[in-house]
C-alpha cells in the first residue's frame, strides 16, 4: 500500500495520471486524477476518449473561502426565491452522499468556446496558478462563468469529513506538496455503467498506471497528517 501511494505521489508530481477507485459501496466507480497544475490538453483528451466521465476540477475548501466560490446547491438555495424551481430541484436524495460537491462552471477569458482540449487544459492550468500564487482577487478578471470546467469544492477536512473522490484527490495532492487542485473524470464502460474495477486495474496495467483505492489513500493521509 505504502508503495502505491508513494509512486501516486511521485507520478502526480511529475505530471503522469494515476487512477482512484472510491468503495464498493460508495459510487463503486474509478476516476483519472491529474496534478491540475500539470494539466495539459493531453491530459484531456485521454479523460474524454478513454474515461468518458465528467471532467471536473477539485478545489480545496481553503481556496474556494479565500475567493467566495460557493457549492452550487447553496446558489440555488439563494436563487430559488426568484425561481422556486431551483427549491423542488434540490439534491436531498443522493443514494451514496449528504451534499454534491458541484460547483460552478468557468473558462478562462483568453479562451474561445472553452469546450476544446487546449481551451480546457488552459482554464484548467490557469486556475491552478491563480490559486498557487494566491492572487484570489483576481479570479473574475481572469474567468467568466458559466463556463466548460466544472469545479469541485472539497468539503472542510477533506477525508475526514466526506470520501469523495473529490476530497480524496485534493488529500493526495496536499500529500503530493502540489497545489491542492486537482482534475478527475469517472471511468465509463461500454455496458452504459461506469466501468468495472477490474477493467479499471486492466487499464492501468496496460498503461503503466498506478491504480489505488479509496481506502489505501484514506489511511495513508490520517496517518500522515495531523489531526
């Protein structure tokens, strides 16, 4: 177990992909993580081709605080005075979670469509370095938004409080001394479900990619982080 994460760890910083698999009775799903400071349009079009999930960014709690990105239901909460829709849309029935961790969704201002692979790469990269240099103030000079890159925000305590891909990946990239952001995309199968375990664990052998679970990343960061 030690050895796999300390090889994650090892690959996120130098850019390589590494795969995250949640629980058997969570999603039960594999998500591609990346450095979202090392993304590049390489990156992307691997997640789109051969995840097919959802390309979403994860955002430690911290950075999200410092420049007021809220969780996407919250909006809705204030919204839904003026569009009562957004109240019966609520998300209070979510079979494995209390609260998405959805955000909003950005591109950055220099972008076209921020839909393509270079477009999203780009967003992705630099959202990474605003939050790495700090310079949380200038979040909506540099984005606009709605955009094509979901963001994530972590939950206050990462895997102490919620095990969600989410909180897991930004945890290994706080392990990694990286920028706590990371990029994920779940894992899709052919069958239309998301792709089993043991496709996932095929799929990293073949690509020389470390696959780890939940629970290994889980344990691993409770022992080596204070309380």
């Amino acid at each position: 177990m030690k050895n796999d994460i300390e090889k994650a760890i090892n690959d996120l910083k130098n850019g390589k992909m590494i795969l995250l698999y949640d629980s058997d009775d969570r999603e039960g799903e594999t998500d591609m993580v990346v450095a979202s400071e090392k993304i590049t349009p390489a990156h992307i079009r691997t997640m789109r081709k051969n995840g097919g999930g959802l390309i979403c960014t994860a955002i430690h709690p911290d950075f999200c605080k410092a420049m007021g990105i809220p969780f996407m239901v919250d909006v809705f909460d204030y919204a839904s005075e003026k569009f009562p829709v957004l109240k019966e849309l609520y998300p209070n029935d979510i079979p494995y979670d209390e609260k998405s961790s959805f955000s909003i969704t950005i591109n950055h201002r220099k972008t076209f469509t921020g839909i393509t692979d270079n477009d999203r790469s780009y967003t992705i990269k630099k959202f990474a370095e605003l939050c790495n240099e700090k310079r949380f103030g200038d979040f909506g000079k540099e984005f606009r938004a709605p955009g094509h890159v979901t963001l994530l925000r972590a939950t206050e305590g990462l895997v102490r409080n919620r095990r969600g891909h989410t909180e897991m990946t930004v945890a290994l990239a706080e392990l990694a001394g990286l920028t706590p952001i990371t990029t994920i995309c779940e894992m899709m199968g052919d069958d239309g479900y998301a792709m089993k375990k043991s496709e996932t664990k095929k799929y990293a052998e073949k690509n020389n990619l470390v696959h780890l679970s939940g629970e290994e990343l889980i344990n691993y960061y409770l022992e080596h982080t204070e309380k």
